[in-house]
C-alpha cells in the first residue's frame, strides 16, 4: 500500500469527529511516537466517557468500524489519521485531546516527542512543554537522558546513545567508576558524565559523522518530577516507548494509558526496555558491516528466528537506527538477519523508504511494510506471521532494495 501524502488534519476536525462518536478504534505504527501519541488519545477519549480500542501493528490498516471511528497514527491511512510527517504524531494528539476538553498529559506527549527525533519545545510541542513546565513535571538539567536510577544500567542499555560499553552493563559500571562519581549526583557530576558520554559516542573509530548530532538528544535531559515519574527522564521515558512498541506492544499501551502506572506495568516495562537494548547492542556487535552506494549493511543473526523479547525479530529495527545514526556514512542503514529472512531499514531523511519495501516485497512474493524514512521487509512470512514457502530469499530483497534506494 502506498503512504498517501495529504496534510494531517486540524486538531479541531479530529476533536470533533472523536468527541461525536460512540465507539474509537485506535492502530498505531510500532515506534514511541505513535504509541505515545495513541496512549495520549486513549487517555483522552476515557477522560471524555467514549469507549476505545488500541494497539499496535508494523503497518496500521484502519479498522472496520460499524458503529464507530477508526483513526490511524503514524501513517496517513484512512479517513481520520494522525501521520506523525510534518511534525511528531505526539505533539499533534496532545492538541486533539485539549480539542476534547481534557487536560492531555505533557510528560508522553514530550517523551513521543523525543523518540520522533525532536526536541521538546520545538515541531509543535511547546505546548505541552509549557504545561509541563508550568505543574512541575520536568526540570532540565546536565546529564544523560536514561530511564532508569541506576546510570550504569541506563547507559548500557539506552539505544539513543551508542558506546563502547553499550550493551555491556559490567563495562558501563567500569567507566563509571573511573570517573568516581558521587553517591548523591549534583550538576557537575551529571557534567562529567555527560562529558564522558558525548566523548564516547563520537570518539570511537567506528563512530560516523552523524554521531554528534545524534548525541545530543540524550544530552541536557528533562528529568521527570516524583509522582510524575513512571522513569527518570523524558529522554529515558521515550526510549522505554520505542523498545515497548515492538517488544512488548501491550504493556507500551499500559505505560502509556495509565496516570499512574503500577509497579508491575513499570518492573515489567524497565525489563521489556534492558532486553531489547542490550540485544541490539550486542547484535551491532556481532554483526558484519558492509559499505554500499548510499546504504550501509549490517549482517546479523547466527540465531533461531523466534518472537521472544530479545531476539532479532523484534529488535532488527533498533538495529537499523543504532546503525545509521552511529555508525553509517551513508543516507540509509540496513539490518539484515539472513538465518531469518528479513530486514529492516532507516534513513536520515523521509524519502520514501516505506514504500521501496512494499515494492520490492510485491516483486518478491514477500511482505513489505514501512514509513517514509524506515521499513522492512520479510521473505516468506505467512501472512500468520510464520514460515511459508517463497522462491526468494533475503539476499535478494536486499539487492533489489539497494537498487530501489
């Protein structure tokens, strides 16, 4: 299916279609953004008494819907859609739901705003930072954005950052201690583990000149005030979301839904979130990186295919990111898991990536899926999602993507 190009609608028209209707089923492409631009509108529309459904699909196709509205986020499909194009889809729910009268939550506004590649207070969302600002809900402060108390375990495991001790909690713990940090962290320490972070990431002979533009939405973080805060900071909250959304999709809608999540929904988040982390890193690691006209490969795998957390399947697309933002000279990064026959791409800019996958899928006989700027695609898929028989193989839609691109 090809991504239509229309404007996202005006807050007012979707507020006035949602707040009419009786029923609202809610899809949402699976990255933070979408899912916290979803929880947003869930959250709204329970405020407002009207009965909703949401979760989460690689590639959201509107519902049916009887008696009801089908609204899509993350991709222009459909009648009603949040796409996520011009600016983050966060920002734009979190002016829907003040459409519908209720006081929209800012921290997950600003959290999908971050795991959209934004900052907060910019691309539509100095609303909510303003309204976060004002209830004391966040403080910007020197630092490391990380969701968790623990530095070490944040460090080693934040996909917005990629280190040398990236997916290694022992040699995150390492390097810490070099710098002897105190117990109780003030503005300077937060400084100089700032410092050390930001030398890291572009240090390394690996790292692409990208590496220091992409640092810096984990640098400076909102911290997130006590109650408020479900993980430490803004900058944590929406690496927590992106993981969530293709690990653990239904405890992502959890997190995001709740005004005050649970101990189990946050314990059970924070593991969702370390396991995909540490799984893309050391995939990274492992992998095989070739250089292409305009795209950079990564070659993972060596392991059973299989939808467990942790395993390439669900964290491929983490590794396409990692990859282009740390490590790719090129425009495009791609991730390829050959013992499972599927890839996942990234690109810098919206170019259509998408829709080279549903391409290059259709020609292949294999499934296709994706945004303007990331996409994959799986060789012999049922449509179950398991194994089926294809004459293609992954090696192929890799050569033919690369001529697409």
């Amino acid at each position: 299916m090809t991504e239509a190009t229309s404007a996202a609608p005006a807050p007012d028209a979707l507020a006035g279609v949602l707040a009419d209707a009786p029923f609202v089923r809610l899809v949402a492409t699976d990255d933070g953004d979408a899912l916290a631009a979803a929880g947003l509108l869930a959250k709204g529309l329970r405020a407002a008494g009207t009965p909703f459904q949401v979760r989460v699909d690689r590639d959201p196709i509107p519902d049916d819907v009887d008696d009801g509205v089908a609204v899509t986020v993350g991709v222009d499909r459909g009648a009603h859609a949040i796409p996520g194009t011009t600016r983050p889809a966060s920002a734009d729910a979190f002016a829907v739901v003040r459409r519908l009268g209720v006081d929209p939550d800012p921290v997950v506004a600003l959290a999908g705003v971050v795991a959209a590649g934004s900052v907060p207070g910019t691309d539509g969302s100095g609303d909510a930072l303003d309204a976060a600002d004002r209830d004391g809900l966040v403080e910007r402060r020197p630092g490391v954005a990380v969701p968790t108390a623990d530095l070490a375990d944040g460090l080693a495991a934040s996909t917005l950052v990629r280190t040398p001790y990236s997916g290694d909690p022992e040699a995150a713990r390492a390097a810490l201690a070099d710098l002897g940090l105190p117990a109780e962290m003030d503005g300077d320490a937060h400084r100089r583990l700032a410092s050390l972070v930001a030398v890291d990431v572009v240090g390394g002979e690996e790292a692409a000149a990208r590496s220091a533009s992409a640092v810096e939405r984990a640098l400076r973080p909102y911290a997130i005030a006590g109650a408020a805060a479900p993980v430490e900071t803004v900058g944590g909250y929406a690496d927590v979301l992106d993981a969530l959304a293709r690990e653990a999709p239904g405890t992502g809608i959890a997190l995001a839904i709740a005004a005050d999540p649970s101990a189990a929904v946050r314990t059970a988040a924070i593991e969702a979130w370390r396991a995909h982390g540490i799984a893309a890193h050391r995939a990274l690691d492992a992998a095989t990186v070739s250089r292409y006209d305009g795209c950079v490969v990564a070659r993972v795998g060596g392991r059973e295919p299989a939808d467990d957390a942790g395993t390439p399947r669900a964290v491929l697309p983490t590794v396409a990111r990692l990859l282009r933002d740390f490590r790719s000279p090129e425009p495009v990064a791609v991730a390829v898991d050959e013992s499972d026959d599927r890839l996942a791409a990234a690109a810098t800019e919206p170019t259509g990536l998408g829709d080279a996958c549903r391409s290059v899928a259709a020609e292949l006989d294999a499934n296709g899926w994706g945004t303007a700027d990331r996409g994959g695609i799986a060789v012999g898929e049922s449509d179950g999602g398991g194994k089926a028989e294809s004459g293609a193989d992954i090696t192929g839609a890799l050569a033919a993507l690369r001529e697409a691109i």
